[in-house]
C-alpha cells in the first residue's frame, strides 16, 4: 500500500526530517532564550522535542537507508513499532507545547511579564510555534502507519 508518508518512501523521508528540523528547531529557540529553566513547562519542551529529534532522525535514518536499498519496511512487526513509537513521541510532544503555549499565556496576558525587557517572550513564542509544527508533522505520520499497520 503506499499512503503519503509511508516508512520507506519518500514522502515518510520528508516528513520525519521535518520533524526533525522543527523539533531542533524548537530546542534552540527555546534554549536561546534567558530563563527558560525557571518553568518546568518550558523544561519538558526541551525534553519532549529531544526525544521527537532521537525519533524521527532515526527513522529519518532508517528511510533512508530503505530507499537506497529498496527495501520494503511494511511489515507487521516493524509497522507496529512505528505506531507505538509515533503515538507515544506525539502525545508526549502535545502535552509540551500545549503546557508551554499555556505559561506563555499566562506570562503575556496575565502577569504581564512579557512587558519587561527581561523574559524574551518572543524566544518562548517561537519555541512554541516549531513545537507545534512538529506535532502536526508527527501526527501526519503517526496517522499514516496505524492506517497502514490496518491495511497490513
């Protein structure tokens, strides 16, 4: 079957290395910014997205390997394995940014802390918005096997 996204084409190459890229992404605007260690929130973000980057430039890895090889990684042992671990990396990297996104809220809208010159609001925004990105990617993928793990 070849679903958008699928382990071993092309399609599942791009998508897991922009997952990748938007997860690392997210770890370096976060980082980059002053204080982000005072929020637990912010805290498992980078930890989410870290394990988000070991995930999918693995199976970045494995894609391509695949695709020079031409081999066929629908089977229903590995396709199993790539919908646990897509899943489990998703729920985990939603529960982040949807906790970072709601600090951020509160530090913007509620306490005002966004105002002063010292919490780079803009730093924990950005973070955020790649976070998301890479969510909505890893869905796509996480959507696409358990479809496949089905058609198997």
């Amino acid at each position: 079957m070849a679903l958008f996204g699928c382990p071993g084409k092309l399609s599942g190459l791009l998508l897991r290395m922009g997952q990748c890229i938007f997860a690392a992404a997210s770890i370096g605007a976060m980082v980059s910014a002053h204080g982000f260690f005072n929020s637990t929130a912010f805290c498992y973000l980078i930890a989410a997205m870290g394990i988000q980057v070991l995930w999918s430039f693995g199976l970045a890895c494995l894609d391509f390997h695949a695709l020079r090889s031409k081999t066929n990684l629908q089977n229903p042992v590995l396709v199993s394995l790539f919908v646990v671990g897509d899943w489990v990396t998703a729920i985990l990297s939603l529960a982040a940014a949807s906790s970072s996104a709601g600090v951020t809220v509160l530090y913007s809208r509620d306490l005002g802390y966004c105002k002063s010159p010292l919490v780079p609001c803009t730093h924990f925004k950005a973070s955020i918005l790649f976070a998301f990105i890479s969510w909505f990617l890893l869905a796509i993928s996480a959507h696409v096997t358990f479809w496949l793990l089905a058609a198997i």
